[in-house]
C-alpha cells in the first residue's frame, strides 16, 4: 500500500481494560473533548504525514520486545491540555520504533512519555471530575498497530493499517 497521509504507531488496549476505562466519569463539560472510548490507544510513535509504504518497511520484521503495561495509579493533566491516564511498561517498545522510524514521516520522535488520553482541553476549561481518580490496570502487549488518522469535524478516525506481534507481522491492510 502507497500513499502519503497522517499516520502514528499504538498499541490498542484489550477490551476488558476499556471497559475498566469506560467506568471513570466523562460528564460533558464546556471546552472538554472526551476521546470516544473505541479511540483510546497508546501512542508509541507520531509520525504525522508520512508514506504508508516506508513506515510497514520500516516496522517490518523488527525484534519488538515484550512490554507489560501498566496503567494509573490515578487520571492526571499533561501540559494543561490532555487529561491522561500514565502508562509504565513501555519504553523499550517505543524506543525499538522510535528508532527504526527515525527518518520517516513529518514529525521527528519525541521523548516518549507513556499515556492514554481520556480527554483534550479547550483553553477556558474547567478541570473535569475525573482528574485524581484512582485507577489501576495491567495488560501484555500482543501488537502494535501502524493507524491512519482522518480529522473530521466532529473529531478524529483511527484505522488500523497493519500489526505486528512482538513476534512479527500479523497483518495486512485490515
Ligand atoms: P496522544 O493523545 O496519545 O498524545 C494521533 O494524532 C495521535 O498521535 C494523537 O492521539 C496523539 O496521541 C499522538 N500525537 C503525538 N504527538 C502529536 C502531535 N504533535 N500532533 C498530533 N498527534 C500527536
């Protein structure tokens, strides 16, 4: 597959750790956007406009090593703006494909800092309930996932374009 479009590396979570997720507040609030659960991932690496092409070379046949995942302890605020839930386990993932996808796409690798975002903050927003509560799940990672972003009007799609296992590939265009 060719093309060149928005594109980033995450690792979905399973669904029972969604389903831990859909269980903390998200009350509609002026200025917060809530990230629609079945959005909810765990960037590893942004891309931004790259080629679809070079980005699967790049991420075919890596050594991807195993990560165990763990989520909490409790829903905090990055830079202000996003409300997130911290994520350890992952930076030797991240580091693998951070550094195969160095050279590719718009945006250089960032220093990796685990995460899944629950919501964005518009600039006059009030900091939503959720922020502070306790919250603890673990899962092993069994893919990673190269995702195309389509920004729409009422908010982003995500596609998965391909996975690969910690093993290798596992998938084509799905
Ligand atoms: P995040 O919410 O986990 O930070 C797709 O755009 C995803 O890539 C976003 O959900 C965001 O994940 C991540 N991302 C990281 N840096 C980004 C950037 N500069 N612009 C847009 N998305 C970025």
């Amino acid at each position: 597959m060719t093309g060149v479009t928005r594109l980033f590396v995450a690792v979905w979570p399973p669904t029972e750790v969604v389903e831990q997720l859909m269980s903390l507040p998200r009350k509609d609030l002026r200025g917060v956007r809530f990230v629609p659960p079945d959005n909810w991932h765990l960037t590893l690496r942004f891309l931004g406009e790259a080629s679809i092409g070079d980005a699967i070379a790049a991420l075919d046949d890596l050594a991807l090593p195993e990560a165990h995942v763990e989520l909490g302890p409790a829903v905090d605020v990055r830079f202000r703006r996003m409300i997130v839930v911290p994520a350890s386990g992952l930076d030797a993932l991240a580091a693998v494909v951070g550094r195969h996808t160095g050279g590719i796409g718009t945006h250089d690798p960032e220093r990796f800092v685990g995460h899944l975002t629950l919501a964005r903050l518009g600039k006059r927003a009030s900091l939503p309930d959720v922020v502070g509560a306790r919250f603890d799940a673990a899962f092993d990672v069994g893919e990673i996932a190269l995702v195309r972003s389509r920004l729409e009007r009422d908010g982003a799609r995500y596609e998965t374009i391909e996975t690969w296992s910690v093993d290798g590939p596992t998938s084509r265009d799905r």
